[in-house]
C-alpha cells in the first residue's frame, strides 16, 4: 500500500471496527490471545526482563524504588497509549 494512503485506510478501518458491537470485539480479542498467545508463565519472564534492559541501555534509575522497577502503573501514558505511539515521528 502507497504510504500517502496509509493514513486514510487506518482511520477506515478504526472507523469501522469502533462501529462494531463492543461485547463482539471484547469477546474476539480474548479468543485471539488464547489461540496466538503463550501461556502467562511463559512471557512473564520477558516482561521482568524489559527494565533491566531500559537500565542497561541507559534508562533513568529514577524508575525503580525501593520495591523494583515501576512499571504497569496508571497514567497518561498508559491510559492513551494508542494516542502516544501516534504522536512518535510526529
């Protein structure tokens, strides 16, 4: 697909999928992550290892405390992720 209509056919697609019954889609994507993705056992490892690698690379200490690194924890950047990742290359 032409990058000049990328833009046009997402927000087509967003457009139509935000029309859709929210219990469908709820119920769909549920289904999807148990047939595509591994048992939580399995990817929870990975996940712990993503602040080690943030600090490794250079990441501020800030964020980490006494108990560990932050992470999952409300806010913005969580709550309009969709929105943030929009806005990089921006």
């Amino acid at each position: 697909m032409p990058d000049a209509e990328l833009d046009g056919f997402v927000e087509s697609l967003a457009t139509r999928i935000a029309s859709f019954d929210k219990q469908a889609i709820s119920e769909t994507k549920r289904f999807v992550d148990v047939a595509s993705l591994p048992p939580d056992f399995e990817i929870a490892p990975e996940w712990l290892r993503v602040p080690r690698l943030d600090r490794s690379a250079g990441g501020a200490e800030e964020d980490q405390d006494a108990a560990g690194p932050v992470v999952h924890q409300p806010g913005d950047v969580e709550d309009r992720l969709g929105y943030h990742v929009g806005q990089l290359g921006r």
